[in-house]
C-alpha cells in the first residue's frame, strides 16, 4: 500500500502541472561542449552512431536532475544501474556488465583504475561537465579493447566568446556544504575554462523507517548500522579543472586540459569493514589536435598522463565497530597511465568513410600495505608485521582499428570493421619474485547496418566481438586469488533498434539486445578465480521523449534485463547478482512563466537477488525512489543572473537496499546561483 501511494502523489504531481499552458524552452548553455573531447571526430561519427544505441546528457539535463556526481547523473539511462559496494565506490552496471567491462573516458582519457578497473563515479562532480556519452552495444573499434558493456565518456566545457562566471552555493544537512566557481571567455583565437569546487559533509540520515533490528542491514549484520546517519559516509572533496585551447580556423584546433581532484571519505560499513580513504588523489594532463590536412584527410591526436593515489586504513574504534576480517592496517596505491592515440578519416563523399586509429597505453601500478597482527595475511601466510614489501605491475595495452562506412544508398550505411588488441604485461613483481605472463592478442570484428525510411525513422541492426583483458587484480592478488593463467573475457554482442520522431516534439527509440559472454572471469565455489563459463544477457530498452506545446517536458524510459549465469559443474544456473530485471524511469519538467522551473524524478527498480557462499538466494525488495528540485530565477540586477533551488532526494524517504547496506533517506539541499 505504501508504494501505491507513493506511486499516486507522484502521478498526481504530474497531472497538475501538466494541465497548465506555456511554452517550455531550455536555458543557454554556461559554457560550449569541448568537441576534441570525443574519440570520434563529432561531425565525422554519425554512422558509427547510427548502428548502436547512443544515450547522451547535457549540462542542463543534468542540472535539472541536482546530480552532485556523474554517477547520480547516469540513473536515468536505459540499460543502465548504479549502485554503491566494495570500497564505497558507486558501482555501474549497463546492459548487465559491471564496471570492469565498461570503459570510461574522461574528454576522450581512459579513467579507470589501473589496477582494479573500476573507477569510482561518485568521487568524479559534474561542475565542468558539458555533455556525458553513453555508447552501448557495438561501439566503434576506434574506442579499443576492454568494452565489452560499453563506453561512459565524459565531456567538459570550453569558454566561448562571450566572457562567463557562475558562482554556486548550497547547503544541506549533516553539515553538508557545496561551494562551484566557473569561469570561462575566448579571446581571438585563443579561449580557457576554469572550474574549481569543494564539496563537504558528515554524512547522509537513513530512512526514518530503518529497522535497527532487521536481519538483512541491521545491528550485528555484515552493515551492524543502528539508524541516524550511516557510519563512513562523511566525505571532504576538492576539484580543480582547467582547459586552454588555440583554434586556427575551423580546420585546426589545440587543446591542454589540466584536471585534479583531492577527496577524502569514509567507507559506508559492509562485509563488517571499517575502512577509511585517508587519502585519495588523481589528476590527468592531456593535450588533443585535430586538423584537417585536405577535403579528403582529417587527423586528429591525443596524449595523455593520468596519476592516481589513495590510502586507505582500518579504522575500527571500539568493540561493536572492529573489521571481523581485516585485511590489513593501512593499504597504498600509486597508479599512473601514459598514453596516447592516432586518428585518420579518409573522406570520399557519398561513397564512404574509413576511419583508422591506433592507440597506446602504459599503465602502472605500485602498491604497499602495513599489517599489524590481526591483518590476514600474518595470520594465514605468516606475514611479519609492518609494512610488506612493495608490489609493482605494469603492463601495455595497444590496438589498432580499421572502419569504413559504405553508403549503399541515401538511406543505407553499412558499417564494418575489425580491431587487433593487444595486453602485453611487462612487469610483475610481488616483493619477492617476478611473475611471468605471456602476451595477449585478439581480432575484434563488427559490422552493423542503419537504414532511414523517413527523415523521421531509422532503424539499425549491428553485431560484433568484444575482449575484455583481465585487471592486475585479477592476475596478481594473492588475497583476491589471483590467477596469471587467466584468458580474456570475451562476448558476442547483437542489437536491433529504431528512432521515430513525430510531430510536436514527440520521439520514441528502442532496442533488443542479446550478448554471449565466453570465459568469464569470476570465482568458482572453491573461492578461486578463473574463466569459469558463460553468461547470457538478453533485454529490452525503450524510451519517449515528449516536449509537449504546454511547458511541460516529459521522458519516460523502460528496461527489461535478463542475465543469466549458466550451469557448470560445480553450481546451477543462477541469475546475475544484482541485476535489475526491471528498470522504469519517469523524469519530468515543468516551466512556469514566472521563471520558476519544477523538476521530478521517479525511478522504480525490482527483481534482484543475491546470493551467499552455497548459493543460497536471498530476493532484494522491490522500491521507488523519487527527488524533486524548484529552481526560481530571479532578477535582482541588470547584467548578473540570480537564482535560488531547493532540491530534495528520496522525496518519501523509502528505506531501501539493493545488497551493499541500506541507502540514503530522503535529504535537502537548498542554494543560490550568481552568473554573469
């Protein structure tokens, strides 16, 4: 009864606004989208996007959500599920792939961890986000190896013309504190952008419904939480970003990006840890060009260097709150990636397009921990207590991409191409000796076909091999069982969609799904990790956009998922830990004359399991999460723009979980906006 009400006031909410007349229009953009952000040349990519689903959020999306994050701003993609385990990190799953198989780009720059692969998204603010670019399916061989769920690219802004500075203030409670300053102006040839942020808080209240004594997250379970605010989930973070570019006409560009990011943060409690990231640094400097040599040949290159940081302690502090199973006392990474990419676009008009690429990476990482005598290693290998002797992993990753798009007619394309990827480990040493691993290689092939019936519909059909290489982790932790005889990881992805867009601001796109993942790399019931069989996903998304004649903008989305782990000998056929079968979005918004936009999320997720270490099933609750935001501009003098928000998430305050401990209550932020 209680989600039938919730799902009535929020069905309520939008019948009322939707009765009222205007005309809805989106605000000018703070900032222009950086286009040398993009893997592809952007006006050179459209066939590529044609073959696969293609899901992109602007800045303003993203505003009109009050997303902090990346990761809060990806919960309305179809196909997509965030959640939050491990080491607090916000975990992304798209089209049933964990975060191991998605490759995430930051303007362009690979940004997962060199080590583990699974970058953190809740750690990455959206102050200088222009656009974010979700690729699903049969990506581009241009992207390279280790996309197997996709590709997440993040895009930021560039100044324009016109000088533009915003200064943003909010506050919430548990003292939290958000202060965002962007700056942005060309001049001539020459323009800059400059983001700088710091966010604080001592951590999010958990519903007022939590149970203290339920048996799933409550006192003395692996999450031992007692109500109020959760322990660990304080956070201290600082971001600094900066881009300078030189445009020499249309056909020449050069950019330098600077980004830096210094967070500190407590680890929500699961699997009775208490840990905390005393320390957790990254920063990337790349430098991309693009120039057009002739009509028919366009270059474009990247280089980069990212560096990467953290230090993380047990930090138990009485009886009731001490790590049942510590792994140590204090653990250190230092991981940095160098690399670099080639681009050529052979343009031969309404014949085709062919696209050559070559990219490079060299990742490291060096990692030290200090066990005391209570830490798993001095009990179970005997390990003496201090600091262990320092372990060091480096490996490159190359590959090299060949595309063509053939226009058969002036409603066909048909897109093929092929990718040979390289994982060539160059160094493994454990403290005491090195560890050989031989060179991987893989052909990726793909092809697909789009075909537009109208100007309004098309459709496409795509299929297509993707690798995923198995992380340092993965191959060389003798805690996490690593196994240096591990193969790529492996599947064969199909698709079939279409887009029809009708009158009067309506749209509608869909697509079926299928991948066959071969060698999947995962933990069999000995707790030893190996390529230990198949897996099959299969789903459904679908999406209307509507922009309707009365001011009010509507989006609603759907996704059906089934993932299915196949029988083995040593386990049944199981369905994929916590993977939403069912996945519905209603994002609506409304704008009221008076310069008052309102703005309201639903999101409703259901059929999850998970399960224990005999494979007993354990089904998670089905829930509603809804958030709202009121943004009123106001006038206060001539050239500066003022506006003040309130943004509320978790409107009814659900008490939910979805298998890493129970999840933020409904909590307030309410700010002010200068720009000018």
């Amino acid at each position: 009864m209680k989600k039938i009400r919730y799902l009535m006031a929020v069905l309520c909410i939008f019948s009322t606004v939707s009765i009222l007349p205007a005309l809805a229009q989106e605000p000018a953009s703070s900032g222009e989208v950086f286009d040398l952000g993009d893997v592809l040349i952007m006006e050179k990519g459209d066939e590529v996007n044609a073959i696969t689903s293609i899901d992109t959020l602007s800045s303003y999306d993203i505003e009109m959500q009050g997303s902090q994050t990346v990761s809060e701003a990806l919960e309305l993609i179809p196909g997509l599920d965030v959640q939050t385990g491990g080491k607090g990190q916000s975990s992304v799953t798209l089209r049933g792939f964990d975060q191991k198989n998605i490759k995430v780009l930051i303007d362009g720059v690979p940004a997962n961890p060199t080590y583990d692969g699974s970058l953190d998204l809740s750690q990455i603010p959206v102050d200088a986000i222009a656009r974010i670019k979700v690729i699903k399916g049969a990506s581009s061989v241009l992207y390279g190896p280790n996309t197997m769920g996709g590709v997440i690219n993040i895009i930021t802004k560039k100044g324009g013309e016109k000088p533009f500075t915003s200064v943003r203030t909010s506050f919430g409670e548990n003292s939290t504190q958000n202060y965002i300053f962007n700056h942005g102006a060309g001049k001539g040839n020459f323009n800059y952008w400059i983001t700088a942020s710091h966010r604080k808080s001592d951590g999010f209240e958990l519903s007022d419904d939590f149970d203290p004594n339920n048996p799933v997250t409550g006192i003395g379970t692996d999450y031992n939480e007692d109500g109020g605010v959760r322990d660990l989930s304080d956070y201290e973070k600082t971001t600094v970003s900066a881009k300078f570019g030189y445009e020499y006409d249309d056909d020449s560009k050069l950019y330098m990006t600077v980004d830096y990011h210094d967070n500190e943060r407590g680890i929500p409690t699961e699997n009775s840890r208490y840990w905390d990231f005393k320390n957790w640094e990254q920063w990337h400097v790349s430098l991309a060009g693009e120039h057009d040599v002739t009509d028919l040949l366009s270059m474009k290159a990247r280089l980069y260097y990212m560096k990467h940081d953290d230090t993380l302690e047990d930090v138990s502090w009485d009886a009731a709150h001490t790590s049942s199973k510590k792994w140590f006392q204090t653990s250190a990474y230092d991981d940095y990636s160098i690399g670099g990419e080639v681009q050529g676009y052979l343009d031969f008009g309404d014949i085709s397009l062919v696209k050559m690429g070559f990219s490079y990476m060299k990742a490291n990482n060096i990692q030290r921990e200090y066990l005391d005598a209570a830490s798993m290693p001095v009990i179970k290998f005997g390990d003496p207590v201090g600091w262990a002797p320092e372990q060091e992993y480096e490996v490159d990753i190359y590959s090299f991409g060949l595309e063509d798009d053939i226009r058969v007619t002036d409603k066909m394309t048909l897109t093929a191409g092929v990718s040979y990827d390289v994982h060539d480990p160059v160094k493994a040493f454990d403290g005491q000796a090195s560890i050989d691993r031989d060179k991987t290689s893989t052909w990726n092939p793909q092809a697909g076909v789009s075909y537009d019936f109208t100007e309004d519909f098309t459709m496409y059909a795509s299929v297509g091999k993707k690798t995923r290489f198995p992380q340092m982790k993965e191959l060389y932790s003798d805690l996490a069982g690593g196994n240096t005889d591990l193969d790529p990881q492996q599947t064969i992805a199909y698709e079939i969609g279409a887009t029809k867009r009708f009158n009067h601001g309506l749209s509608l796109s869909g697509a079926l799904f299928y991948n066959d993942i071969t060698d999947r790399i995962d933990y069999d019931v000995n707790d030893d990790l190996t390529n230990i069989g198949e897996t099959e996903i299969k789903g459904v998304e679908a999406q209307l956009n509507y922009q309707s004649p009365w001011n009010l903008d509507l989006g609603l989305g759907y996704t059906y998922l089934s993932a299915t782990d196949k029988a083995d000998e040593a386990r049944p056929e199981l369905d994929a830990e916590r993977i939403p079968e069912h996945k519905f979005f209603v994002d609506a918004r409304y704008f009221f004359d008076f310069g008052l936009t309102a703005a309201c999320q639903a999101i409703y997720t259901s059929d999850q399991v998970e399960y224990d270490k005999s494979f007993n099933p354990r089904d998670i609750d089905e829930f509603w999460v809804v958030n709202a935001k009121l943004n009123q501009d106001i006038k206060l003098f001539e050239k500066i723009s003022t506006a003040v928000f309130l943004e509320v998430k978790n409107l009814f305050d659900e008490d939910y979980e979805e298998g890493s401990g129970p999840y933020p209550g409904r909590n307030f932020l309410a700010g002010m906006q200068f720009s000018f």
